[in-house]
C-alpha cells in the first residue's frame, strides 16, 4: 500500500508539473518542462548525496573506529542484505539521522554526535536500521526526485509570474496567477506526503532489520524529547533537507499535519508498538527518559536498557 501511494504521489508531482509548462509555453513548454524536469534529476541522482553531506559538515568515520559505529552498521547491513553503506557523523548536539545516496552500492549513513551521546546500543541500532531500510527502499533516490520536482515547480511558477503564461489557455488571467501561486504550494503539499508515507514504511522495515521495534520506538521517544529542544544549525540553514532526518529537526508541530515532513512520533511509536505486538517482541512499553548520562555505554551514551529480546544481530 504504501508503494502504491507513493506512486500515485508522485504521478500527481509529474502532472502538476507538466501542466505548468503546458500553461507557460503550451504543448511545446511542456514538453520542454519535462527535459529540464529529467536533467534535474539526472544531476540530483548522481551528485546530492555529496551535497547534502557537506552541507551539513557530515566527516567520515573509518573503519577502525574506536565507538563500534562502522561495526553496528555493518551488523545490520548484512542482516538486511545490503552492502555496508559509507558511515559518517555530524558534530551536532541534536540527536538525528538521516541515510543517503542514489542506490544501495553508492549510499550513506549520517548520525550526529548528539544521537551517540544519549541513545543506547539498542536504541542506536534500531536509528540506523530504519535509515538503512530508506535505502533498501531506494527511499533516498525517491526524495531526491520529489525535491527536484518541488524545486522545478517553483522555478516554473516564478518565471510565469515575472513573464507571463499562454494567454489563450482557457484559464484566464486570474486563474492563470492563481495556479502559478497554488501549484509551488501544491508540490510541497505532496513532496510532505511522500514524506511521511515513506516515513512509516521505514520504520516497519527498520524493526524487522534490527529484531525489536521497540528499540526504534525508545529511540524515537528520546530523539523528539532532545530535538525539540535542541538546535541543528545546519538543518535550520538548509531547511529543504529537513525530511531526510529521522525526526524533523526543525521543531515541526506535533500532529500530523499537511504541512509536516514527518508523521507525528507518538503515532509512529504506536505503530512500531503493534508492530512488536504482532511479532512476538516481550516489549510492550517504551521506556521513561532517563534523568542523567552514564559514560558505561560503548560511546558514551546512555546506560539504558531498552525493551528487548535476543533476535537482533549481535543478540
């Protein structure tokens, strides 16, 4: 269900975006929306993953690295069949994440030093399992598109304001400004729903990846408790990354909303909760928030144990 909405999201992005060449220039704008629309991607495919790693400061972390990131990372690729993604971390007090790159063999993963800090190992583990989920799900190239598209739409709708659209398209002139103004809001009404359908099946597959949802679901917990409060710089300078994040770093509203790139958390802990309910996981709860960091967790983290069973990879 959740391909096939994706699908049909993104057939109504192309549509609106083919219809706004149509109304600029005609069949032949159209048409001429659609190759820009194509070169765009192609670029975005090839090239953003570098881009978005630097906007963010995001450094390279080698494999023998003291903190056991690159080993849980590779503990949990191969249990979900997938080749070790390249792993890095952003010097951010925020805890967050995010996964990207155009396919499985050319992906990776970014955690912030904020997410090594409070997460246990568990915690961390079910972070990382739900980015690498987004890239089995070829997730990070679906945003990448829907970006573009968004982006494009824009562009579009700002030059047939500044110029002017086709005159004889049935619309008139004040509906032609009309939906030069409603189609860039309309783009990212759907960019966010894609969003958040993404969102939700990442989580699903995360848990099945690291054996427990309620790891993801403690994670989750803690992540929006720190992030609301806590700054990302970066993110606020860069606002159209903000939903490759695990959690929306930016402060986002609380409900689901039109306007939100991400579904609530305590709607998404749910839902892991019945997912652990389904499989047979001993966890029905997610835990308190601690009260102060212990330095006996492998990086510094947390000493916290949350739900758990022995399925996970290093179980």
């Amino acid at each position: 269900m959740g391909y096939f909405k994706t699908a049909v999201l993104m057939a109504a992005m192309t549509a609106l975006f083919m219809g706004l060449g149509y109304l600029l220039g005609g069949s032949g704008g159209m048409v001429i929306a659609l190759v820009i629309a194509g070169a765009m991607n192609a670029f975005s495919w090839w090239s953003s993953d570098k881009m978005v790693l630097k906007m963010h400061n995001a450094r390279p972390v080698s494999g023998n690295d003291r903190t056991g990131l690159v080993q849980l990372t590779a503990d949990l690729a191969r249990n979900a069949d997938l080749p070790v993604p390249a792993v890095y971390v952003i010097d951010t007090p925020q805890p967050n994440a995010f996964a990207t790159g155009r396919n499985p063999q050319n992906a990776a993963v970014a955690v912030t030093t904020g997410l090594m800090q409070r997460l246990s190992r568990e915690e961390l583990a079910g972070v990382i399992a739900h980015e690498l989920a987004h890239i089995k799900n070829h997730d990070t190239t679906i945003m990448t598109v829907t970006a573009t598209f968004a982006g494009a739409i824009s562009m579009l709708a700002n030059f047939a304001l500044f110029f002017g659209g086709r005159r004889e398209n049935g619309l008139g002139i004040i509906g032609t400004i009309a939906m030069m103004i409603l189609a860039p809001i309309a783009a990212a009404l759907v960019q966010m729903a894609i969003s958040r359908t993404r969102e939700y099946a990442a989580d699903k597959a995360g848990a099945q990846i690291c054996g427990d949802p309620m790891w993801l679901a403690s994670a989750l917990q803690q992540i929006q408790s720190a992030a609301s409060r806590i700054d990302n710089d970066a993110a606020e300078r860069n606002p159209a990354t903000a939903h490759m994040f695990i959690i929306n770093p930016l402060h986002a509203h609380k409900r689901d909303n039109l306007f939100a790139t991400h579904p609530a958390t305590e709607n998404r802990i749910a839902a892991l909760r019945q997912l652990a309910s389904e499989m047979g996981s001993v966890s029905a709860r997610v835990p308190e928030p601690p009260r102060g960091p212990s330095s006996s967790a492998p990086w510094g983290g947390q000493n916290r144990q949350p739900p758990r069973d022995r399925s996970g990879p290093w179980g």
